[in-house]
C-alpha cells in the first residue's frame, strides 16, 4: 500500500498533453542550392503518417483530466522537436523542488538505433530515424531524477512505448519518482490512439463514479489505473476487430505516487460513510489499525448490522455464564498458564458476538471509544482492557496473511526475507507485553488447517524457560466445530487452566429470554415500536419463543437462532405495527427458518430484479471480496437468461442491500470490495444458485 495516500498532495501539478497530428519538415534555407524562391517553398511531407485522430483526442485527454488534476491541463498539439524540448524543460525546472507532473503524449515513437532502450517520440519536424530531431524519453527522465525530487507520471500512446520503463526497472521502492505508463510493449505498435480513447474511458468512469474506488482513498492508485486502462484497451480492440495491445508499465508502487485525485473522496467521516450508505465505522478504521475488520467485531458485539457512528447502540444479550468465563480467563495472571480459549458452536449462534464483546472491551483504542457497547456489559461479565490486542477476521485468508495481520496490529517489524511461522511464534513471546491475539471464522479461512497446525498449535502449546513469560501469548479463537483437523486445538482448549466454550450447550430458557431481549431491543431501535411499550415485549417474547422452539426441535438441535432473530426483527419491522391483539397470529405466520426469511428479505423486494443474481455472484467470491466491475460480469451467469446487468443495475443493488453486505478495500487497486455479512447467507445463496439459461 502506497505511504502516502493519507496526504495532502501539492497544490500545483503541471499536466501538460502533447498531441501530434501533422508532419511535416521544414522548408529549404534561403540561399540552399536550386530555385531563387526555395525559401517561400511549402514545407514537405514527412517519412511519418499523419495521426489525424490525435488533436481531437488530445484535447478528450485533456478534458477527462481537467477534475483530478490542479490546475486545469495544457494541451500542445504538433510541436516541433525544438518547442517540444522547450515545454518538457519547463516541467522539469517546476517539478525540481519536489514538486510533481502529469503528462500524455499521442504520437509516433521509434527506437534510437544501435539503443533498443531509448525510447524517442516523434515530433512534427522529425526527420527519418533521425533522433536528434526528436523528444528523447530516456533523457527526460533521467533529467528528472537527477535535478532533485520531483515526481513524473508519464502516459505514452505511441508505438514502443514500453521502452520508456526500462531505465526506471532497477530503481529502489524508496527511490521511485518515475512512473511510465505505455500503450504497448519495445517492439510493439500501438494503434489508432486506442490507448489514449482507453485512459479518457476509465477517467470519464472515475470522475462519474463508475470506477468503483473506494472514497476513503484520496488519490487513485496508478496499478489500478494501468489495469483498468489495459482491460479498456482489450475491449476497444475486440469492438474494432484489430489486434490486441498489450499495456506495460514501470513498478507502479512508491514512497508517494499522488498523482490522481479521486473525485469521490470524502475527507469528512461521517460525509464518506453517507456516500456509502453509511458503512458502519470505516472513519475509526485507519485510527486502530487497517488490518482490523473493526466493522465485524462490532457489528457482532453490539448485534447490529448497520452503525452510524461510533456512539452505537447495543443489543447484545444473553450469554453472561460464557462471557463472565472469558473475562476470568483474560484476567488470569501470565504465570498462570493460561494460553488458549476456543469459542465454538453452530452457525449464528453468536460465537462473533462473543469474540466481539471482547475486542471491543480489551483493545486499547477501543475500549472508551466505543463505550455504548462496553457500558452495555455488565461490570462483572466485562473483560478489562489490554495493552496489546490484535484481532483476525480470517475468513479468506492465508496462513501468511494472518501473520502479517497479527504482526502489524502488534507493530512487529517483519525480517528482510518475511516472516516463517517459527520466527513469528518465537517473536510473539519476546514482545515485552503479552499480546491477546483474537481470531474469528476460523473454519472459513483459505488455509484453515495450516493455520490451526502451524500457527495456532505453537502459539496455544509452545512454552518457554527464557523470556519475559512461559507462553507467548492469550489466543481466543472463534469456529465452527467440524473437521478432524480441529480436534488437537480444541483438546488443548479442553486441558485444565485453558478455556473451551460450547454455545450448542445452553440453556433453552436461557436462550429464550436473550432472544427476545435482542429483539425487543432491536424493534425498539428500528422505530417503528420505539413508542409501543405494551406491544413490543410481548412481540419479541413471541418471536423468541417460536425461534427457540424451532431450533429444538431442528435434526441438529438447534443452532443459527440470533441471526434468525435479527432477520425476524427486521421482517418485522417493515410492516405495519402490529396491535396486541395481533401478534400471536402474526408471529405463526411469520416464515421463521433462515432460508426463508433470507429469500423473503432479499427476493422480495420491487424494482430489484438483480438481486438474487448480484448477491449470488458476491456469494462466491473468496477472500475480502469482489469489485463491482467483477460482480457486474459475474452475475450475468445467475440470471436466467444470462443477461447482464447495467452498472446502475449493480450499484442500486449493492445500496439496496447493504444490510447484507460488508466492504473493504483492495490493498494494491484501492477499488471498493464487497462481500456477504455471513457465512450462513454465502452458504444458502451458493446451495441454491440459479444456472443461467443464456450462453456460457
């Protein structure tokens, strides 16, 4: 991830954009051998082909430009070499303070010959192969880093564009000032401006909204650019029937590549979560840590899905035999032996909520920021707050993804060649504070049993006679309980000192009364029956006892019965308040399996053909999610007649349904991620996936 995305960029970038159409050598000196009137002869035509698209593009550039860029870009159409030499001095001598410029050029390139490496653009006067009439990439750049700290993105349509990254191949991470973006590989030709149409495209997407970068990112990341031109470009060559053009780039990562405003960024908080229908906390997100899943662990603690803000309100409740017993666990001394505490139990029986109480309560930056759900615990069930927390959402992930995540939430400083398990496990007990390290959704990681065997097995067994303690730290873990390769972790959980909570094992009567305590709360909070005092307990006393009875009597024994609860609760409350003398039938009547109040919730709404499709294609994506552009071409196989919908088709989805939807943000595109608020939900939606009837 780029250091400097956070940062307010200069205030001036000069963005210039050459175009050559026309080319033509100058005519004959006065006095040259032949005809007395040589120097009132036209000039003549060039050995290059006039490019009679490129002023027109030119100026498209230019303005699809104009709003990422200050202050408004100058187009340059057919300069010769000399004034074209001129105007990239200039840029040069603005940028040597460490200033930064943007620049597109349109036009032939060729290669110096004898020197497949350096690259030369062609000017309107450019004679033959003759370079020293022509502009020289390689020395421009060149110039650039050696005057000082100035910073270049380059955008070459031109034929062996490519040959303008070599010089910049080598250069260090930490030296980077020098991006090239190139319409086609040394050797190749570029064609028909197709790659310039391609950057005003995605440009017009971005400045539209349309690009799917995400507004918490203040500038555009350049790889992301250079792939949504490169898939733009594919498609321009499909529609015209020509040869694909491949687009190349230098290394496109560096210490402030702050080139392209993002049009939709949205500095103030609570202004970008609006725009994002309000996505619950991402403005707490960068101060805690960008690995934290902050949204998860609260979301679940305080048994809402949707939250304005940090002053949130909390419906959790019940299970205060189970949360009382955490809390002794994590108070128990480091020489107690104390090392591992599993969660367990079926899907959405609450084992996030749990795990979410707990960061929420014992993360340092949380714990009095987030005091509406900390107060919410009772004083004797609350686990008290830590020096060191780190916590995993692992759904998707790798064993070495949670490692990196662990380490940067602990602020552990990776060796040169990265982390092996064993030098992180031996550098987790040499930190000089024992860390609470938090991992939720095991069972739904990409490398679940590596990461049990490899990574959880040491932390929870491994002991040590020197160093500041014997174990290397508190591991809570939270999974479903299936799988062979889960037994050895939950053994260890099972052994005297350590903690192994089973929320299968509850008391019915107890589950009864948290159940209906969550849904009074949660009808209370939707509005509808916040001023019904009579109806509302009686309603969620109702709803409660049926869910109860239902997850009884289930082959399974139950399991799933507050996530059942809360789609109840929001079923609920979309229709009309009910009376007293209703809801007894009302409640019979209410589809009360998660199946079917799942389809209810997502299916039934007007106006909304897309969503069973849209939601399905987000249902199997893996890892932290997928873009929309992706979840546009994916879902067109979930529609019956394989169509494909619209951008605004998808988007109104994702809005309509961002109940059921969880964001991130892609760590190399900065694009927006979407993906299903529960494992239950990608379950029934990938269980019972339409087939399209179009074509594969």
């Amino acid at each position: 991830m780029d250091d400097s995305l956070g940062q307010d960029a200069p205030a001036d970038m000069p963005t210039l954009v050459v175009s050559m159409s026309t080319f033509r050598l100058p005519a004959a000196p006065a006095g040259a051998a032949g005809d007395e009137h040589d120097d009132e002869d036209p000039p003549e035509r060039s050995a290059w082909d006039d490019l009679p698209f490129s002023q027109e593009l030119g100026e498209r550039v230019s303005r699809h430009l104009a709003p990422l860029v200050p202050p408004a870009p100058r187009h340059l159409p057919d300069l010769d070499h000399t004034t074209l030499g001129e105007r990239m001095a200039e840029i040069r001598a603005a940028i040597k303070a460490g200033g930064c410029a943007v620049v597109h050029i349109v036009s032939h390139g060729f290669l110096r010959r004898g020197c497949p490496g350096d690259l030369m653009v062609v000017a309107s006067n450019t004679r033959d192969q003759q370079a020293k009439t022509a502009f020289d990439v390689r020395a421009f750049l060149q110039g650039v880093d050696d005057d000082g700290t100035g910073r270049v993105l380059l955008l070459l349509d031109v034929c062996h564009g490519g040959a303008g990254i070599d010089w910049t191949r080598n250069l260090p991470r930490a030296e980077r000032r020098l991006f090239v973006i190139a319409a086609c590989p040394p050797g190749a030709q570029a064609w028909g401006g197709r790659f310039s149409r391609a950057v005003c495209d995605v440009l017009d997407d971005l400045t539209k909204g349309h690009a799917g970068v995400d507004p918490s990112e203040q500038y555009v990341r350049l790889s992301w650019l250079k792939d949504e031109v490169y898939r733009r470009l594919l498609r321009l060559c499909e529609d015209d029937a020509c040869p694909d053009q491949e687009v190349v780039a230098s290394e496109l990562d560096g210490p402030d590549t702050r080139f392209l405003a993002n049009p939709w960024y949205r500095e103030d908080p609570v202004e970008r979560l609006k725009l994002r229908d309000r996505w619950a906390l991402q403005e707490f997100i960068d101060t805690v840590h960008p690995s934290l899943d902050l949204h998860h662990y609260l979301s679940r603690a305080s048994g809402r899905e949707t939250t304005p803000g940090l002053d949130v309100p909390c419906h959790f409740s019940g299970r205060n035999r189970e949360l009382r017993a955490l809390a002794d666990w994590l108070a128990r001394p480091e020489g107690d032996g104390a090392a591992v505490a599993v969660v367990t139990g079926s899907p959405g029986t609450g084992k996030s909520a749990l795990l979410g109480v707990v960061v929420c309560c014992t993360h340092p930056k949380l714990w009095k920021a987030l005091d509406t759900v900390v107060n919410h615990i009772r004083a004797r069930n609350r686990p008290d707050p830590w020096e060191a927390v780190a916590a995993v959402h692992a759904r998707g992930m790798t064993l070495s993804r949670v490692i990196d995540t662990i380490a940067g939430q602990l602020a552990m400083t990776a060796p040169d060649d990265g982390w092996s398990t064993q030098g992180f496990v031996d550098a987790v007990a040499a930190l000089p504070v024992e860390p609470l390290i938090v991992l939720d959704a095991l069972d739904e990681a990409r490398e679940s049993v590596r990461i049990t065997v490899e990574l959880l097995g040491p932390l929870a067994r491994r002991e040590y006679a020197d160093g500041p303690r014997s174990r290397p730290c508190r591991l809570l873990v939270g999974v479903r309980p299936y799988g062979e390769w889960l037994q050895p972790l939950l053994r260890a959980a099972a052994e005297p000192g350590q903690l192994l909570i089973d929320l299968d094992d509850t008391d019915r009567e107890d589950l009864t009364d948290a159940l209906a305590e969550y849904v009074e709360g949660l009808l209370r909070d939707a509005g509808s029956y916040a001023g019904r005092a009579p109806v509302r307990p009686a309603l969620a006393e109702a709803v409660a006892r049926r869910i109860e009875s239902a997850g009884r009597s289930a082959p399974a024994g139950g399991g799933g019965e507050f996530l059942t609860a809360q789609l109840a609760a929001r079923s609920i409350s979309a229709l009309p308040p009910l009376d007293a003398a209703d809801v007894e039938a009302a409640v019979d009547r209410l589809p009360l399996t998660l199946a079917a109040l799942l389809d209810g919730q997502l299916f039934a709404a007007d106006g909304l053909a897309w969503a069973r499709p849209v939601l399905t294609a987000i249902a199997f994506g893996k890892g932290e999610g997928m873009p929309a552009e992706l979840v546009r071409s994916a879902a067109a196989a979930f529609h019956p007649r394989g169509d494909q919908p619209s951008r605004e088709d998808v988007l109104e989805v994702l809005a309509s349904m961002s109940f059921f939807l969880r964001r991130d943000i892609d760590p190399e595109y900065g694009t927006t991620l979407y993906r299903l608020f529960h494992q239950e939900l990608v379950d029934h939606l990938t269980a019972t996936a339409p087939v399209s009837g179009g074509p594969a």
